[in-house]
C-alpha cells in the first residue's frame, strides 16, 4: 500500500477539509484528523463524513480533541497537555489513508514540535492546498522551500477556487519534478451534492 497522504495548506481558511472530502469520496479514502483543536460540536471528522454521504470511507478517531479554538500548541498547553511525536501511531486501515492537518506545514504541535515533523514520523507524502489572495504567491513559495529544505515528498497540489492565472503559472514553475497539480472549481454551495459534480483531483492508486 502507498504511503498515507497528508493534505496540509499555505495557511488558515484555505480549503482543506473540503479538499479532503473531495479526495475521500473520490477515491475511496479512510480519513484521520490526528489533533482537532475547537469546534468540537461540529469537527473536521464529522465535516468530512457529512460531505462524503458516508461513501465507503472510514473515519478515524482524533489523538487529540481540544476545547480551545487555537494553534495545537496552544490548545493542548491550555489542557495541560504536552503532545509528543509517540502519541500518533496510524490507526489501522484496509483502505488508503488520508490524513488532515491543522493550518499550514509549521504549524506548532508543543513548543518543540512542528507539523512537518509529525508528517515525517508517519511517512506521509503531501497534498498541499493553495488558495488565491494577496500574499499566496509568497506564502505558497514559503511552503515549497520548507518542503524541500525538510526533504518532504509533495506529491500533488491543489489549487482551490478562482485564480489568477499569472499567480498560478509562477508557482507551478516551482513545483518540484513529478509532483502533479489540478483546479478544484469554486463551490457555491459546499454540500455533498455540489461535491459528486467537482472533477476529479487526483489518480490515486492504492
């Protein structure tokens, strides 16, 4: 089985639960969220199991819920917690495994402890999510660098919504060599029915 896939973006707000249940439902994925930290009426999980219509996809359990809306770090530090790299181990899945993040690739998990460490400990290869506004250009080429620096595997990029097509020509000339990319169209309405419609993002093969 390939490695697990872990869909990270260039900052807050930028789509990935959404590119996340796109993938799910497009390729039959299991789905982890490691560390949900708020809205714990309403997660990621249930987001994603609820865009799906449940399509054959299994939904993992959190490692870490938190009640405070915040950077992980924060979140967990607000609990008395202290997350380290042993407390993720990948549940067991018969299907491929997609794995969302919190915000961005440097996102802190403890005062020690980043996102893209975390990616590294669970062999991931990334799916990296960008979305077009003023300042993307710099903050997608930030993200690429740290890729690279950390030797990360990127293995597909996702840009969602409407995008300046000069924008989008500059990052894709810094893509990494066999790292593939798609538009994810901008949704009016996000439900499961304006999902099944999207085009299909990525070939994955189990």
């Amino acid at each position: 089985m390939e490695n697990p896939l872990f869909v990270t973006g260039i900052g807050t707000e930028i789509g990935k639960t959404i590119v996340s249940a796109v993938l799910c439902y497009q390729n039959n994925l299991d789905y982890w969220k490691p560390v949900q930290a708020g809205d714990l009426h309403d997660t990621d999980t249930e987001k994603v199991r609820r865009l799906t219509g449940h399509h054959h996809s299994r939904f993992h359990p959190e490692r870490y819920r938190f009640t405070l809306a915040a950077s992980p770090h924060e979140a967990a530090a607000a609990e008395n917690v202290s997350i380290t790299l042993q407390d993720f181990i990948l549940p067991d899945h018969l299907r491929p495994l997609l794995i969302e993040g919190a915000g961005g690739l440097l996102v802190p998990l403890s005062e020690k402890l980043l996102t893209a460490e975390l990616i590294q400990h669970l062999n991931a290869d990334l799916i990296l999510v960008i979305r077009d506004y003023l300042g993307c250009i710099n903050h997608s080429l930030l993200t690429l660098e740290a890729i690279k620096l950390r030797r990360l595997n990127l293995k597909h990029v996702i840009f969602n919504g409407d995008f300046n097509l000069s924008s989008k020509k500059l990052i894709i000339s810094r893509l990494p060599e066999n790292c593939s990319w798609s538009d994810l169209p901008e949704l009016t309405e996000i439900n499961h029915n304006s999902l099944i419609k999207l085009p299909k993002q990525l070939k994955f093969k189990p």
